[in-house]
C-alpha cells in the first residue's frame, strides 16, 4: 500500500506523456498508428516507449517483425522486471516491450498483477519523454489500471458508421474507468479531411450531449495505398515512404502531441 501511494505522488506530475491508444473495432490501424507515432518521435530525438497492451495475432511484434519479445506471464508473476524487459527497436527509433503473437496474457492475469505492473510502468515512464501503451480493442478489466495511469487517452475510428459505433461505445466505457482524463480521436483513412472532419462532429455530438465529456481532434489520416504497402511489407511508413500523404498527416498528428494539444 505504501508503495502504490509514493508511485501515485511521484507520476501526478509525469503522467501528461502517457497515452493509451484504443479503438471500439478490430482492424482500424491503431497498433499501426501507435507504432507510426513513436517512430515520428523517435526521428524528432524524443525518448519513447512503446508498450504493448494487446497481446493478440496482430500486434507490434508481429506487424514489424520484431523478435525480441518476452512472455507477459513473467512479467505479471514478478519473475521478470519491466526494466529489464525493454528492447531498443533501432529501425523506429523507440523502445519496446512486446509480447509473442497471440499470446493473450492480459485476459488471463490477476487484476492485481495488472495493477502491480501498470505502477512500475507508471514509474518507468519518468525516464521516457512520451510513453504509449497500445491497449487491445477488447479486454476485461485487467486492462483498466493502465487507463488509469494515463492523463491522455487516444480513440481511432473511421467514417464506416459500424466505427464510429464502437468508438462512442469505447468512449462511453472509458469515462466509466479514467473520467479525469483527457480523450482525443484521431480519424483514420478519410477520403478526404472533410469527410474526417465531419465523422469527428458526429461523434463528438453524441458524446457531449450524452457521455459528457469534451473530444480533442487530435488529426486525421487520408487514405493512402501508401500505408497498406508499408504494413504489407512490415516496414514503417516513414522509412519506406516519407513524403506520402499518410505520413504528412502522422507528421501533422506529432506536432499537435509535441505542442500538448
């Protein structure tokens, strides 16, 4: 008890750069968004951690390739620090810890475990600039402690309506558990900033009138064959295609986070 409330005093200052990143659907590009972001803060000589909360087929480890992954059940029984967890992915310029495709450890583990690992983390964050914990689009309540260390929670959506059901849904439910924090939705493949904008209006009128709560536009993503390539070849979008519209508008996206808007 005594340690989670001087982990508590220490982060009420630090916990600004904590983002979670979430969405109410499978299949909108949030791990691909998350991965895409620390890469662009990366390339900016920022410090940034990626930390993978959605332990399922399609994650970090398995869209970029990456081998250096640990099993979460070692972190959740104490066996392994999360020190010593951290793999320096030098092709995006930012720090992982990962698990194995598929591994699902977040559904089986204590929530108290959780708690004890969303507090290191927590307290590991202090030497990151920006930490952001991709958390998986459905999980129980052992993802919550780590919504509740972050001061900034990002939702993706795009314009299918099915989408932004389940982005209003996810919002609803994300009040419920970090009603102190700030929400921002990023739109993701607009066909045009129009159509972006529009989509964010729609949500953002049902949730003031019946979630109550305000949504930052923090930017909008326009279709771009461009990413699906690079996600194809399990490469990111900056290294392999720079001057592409997708990453102008992630570009766009960073300044918005490096200006704390």
């Amino acid at each position: 008890m005594e340690r989670s409330i001087q982990i508590e005093k220490q982060n009420k200052s630090s916990q600004n750069h904590i983002y979670a990143v979430c969405s109410g659907a499978k299949a909108v590009g949030k791990t691909w968004l998350t991965a895409t972001v620390c890469h662009n803060l990366g390339l900016l000589k920022k410090k940034v951690l990626f930390f993978d909360a959605d332990c399922g087929i399609e994650n970090i480890s398995r869209q970029l390739d990456i081998k250096q992954c640990i099993a979460y059940n070692r972190l959740f029984n104490g066996s392994q620090t999360l020190n010593n967890s951290v793999f320096h992915f030098e092709t995006g310029k930012f720090d992982v810890v990962c698990s194995f495709p598929g591994e699902d450890r977040f559904d089986d583990a204590p929530l108290g475990r959780a708690q004890l690992l969303a507090g290191d983390l927590a307290y590991f964050s202090k030497s990151y600039d920006y930490v952001f914990i991709d958390c998986a689009d459905e999980a129980g309540k052992t993802i919550n402690p780590f919504f509740n260390i972050c001061r900034n929670i990002i939702v993706l959506a795009d314009a299918d309506p099915s989408s932004v059901t389940a982005a209003y849904h996810k919002l609803e439910t994300l009040k419920k558990i970090a009603a102190e924090t700030r929400f921002h939705i990023i739109i993701n493949r607009a066909i045009s900033f129009e159509e972006g904008v529009q989509t964010y209006k729609t949500l953002l009128k049902a949730a003031e009138e019946y979630i109550k709560i305000n949504l930052n536009l923090l930017g909008i993503i326009r279709q771009d064959s461009r990413i699906r390539e690079a996600v194809i070849n399990r490469s990111l979008l900056l290294n392999r295609y720079p001057a592409c519209e997708g990453a102008e508008d992630i570009r766009n996206i960073v300044d918005r986070i490096s200006q704390g808007e």
